[in-house]
C-alpha cells in the first residue's frame, strides 16, 4: 500500500527545490525538472494542479517560471500531494465518493476512522519547511 506516490513525491521534490530559492524568484520548468529529477511534460502538468490548487504560482514572460505562492511553513504536505494524487484515504470508505452500505455497523470502518483522522492530521502537520530542515540527512533528495 503506498501513501505517497509517484507524483505526490515528484511535486514534493519539485517544490523543495522552489522552497530554496530567494523570496519573489522562480525557476523555469525545464530548469526545476532537471532539479527535481522529473520529467519536463509530467512535471509541467502537476504543477499546474498545484498552481490550480494554490500552493504554486506561474509567472509567463522573460524570467517567468513557477514559485511557491506561500512561505514553506504555510504549506502542508497534504496541500502538495491530494491535488496531484487525490484525497488521502487508508480505505475507499473514506474516500467519500459513495455511501457504503455497511456505514453505521462496520467495526472495520469504525476502528479506522481514527487511524485516518491521525493520519490526515499527520500530513496537515507536516509542512514543506519541515522536510527542508532535514535536507541535511542522508535521505535528503527523497522522499520513497
């Protein structure tokens, strides 16, 4: 089972690479692609669900590029990875998209309930700055 995937940790890569740059800077998608170590097309389309989603901005023009549209503090994990990956969900119970028919007498659902709310707060808590100040350990660079 895997929580964060494939583009979850490509945005969150690519974002680490705008958090370290100079307040009001961007950097061009060719140029954070190479950063992050992710194809060109497929990052170009998430960080338009990022842009979408308000955790980046775009800038067009000469110098334009993608920056973070807040302070890595003010940006959760959660914000970066459920526009790219979809909501976060331990099971499709809690995906909300239909009403499950067992709701209200399941022991499964009622025991995992608590494991998602802990698991979503995790990730709420979570912010980019945290995962920049561990950029000196030896896992720095990835994030699976």
């Amino acid at each position: 089972m895997e929580l964060l995937r494939r583009n979850g940790d490509y945005s969150i890569r690519a974002l680490l690479a705008l958090g370290a740059l100079p307040a009001g800077r961007t950097l061009s998608a060719g140029r954070l692609s190479r950063a992050a170590k992710v194809a060109e097309p497929l990052l170009r389309k998430l960080l338009q669900k990022l842009a979408r989603a308000g955790v980046v901005e775009s800038a067009k023009g000469a110098g334009g590029g993608f920056r973070l549209a807040r302070r890595p503090r003010g940006i959760s994990i959660l914000e970066v990875i459920e526009p790219v990956q979809g909501r976060l969900a331990i099971n499709r119970c809690f995906l909300g998209r239909r009403r499950c028919p067992r709701q209200g007498h399941c022991r499964v659902s009622r025991r995992l309930a608590g494991i998602q709310d802990r698991l979503v707060r995790l990730f709420e808590g979570l912010t980019l700055a945290d995962l920049m100040a561990g950029e000196g350990s030896p896992a720095a660079g990835r994030t699976g």
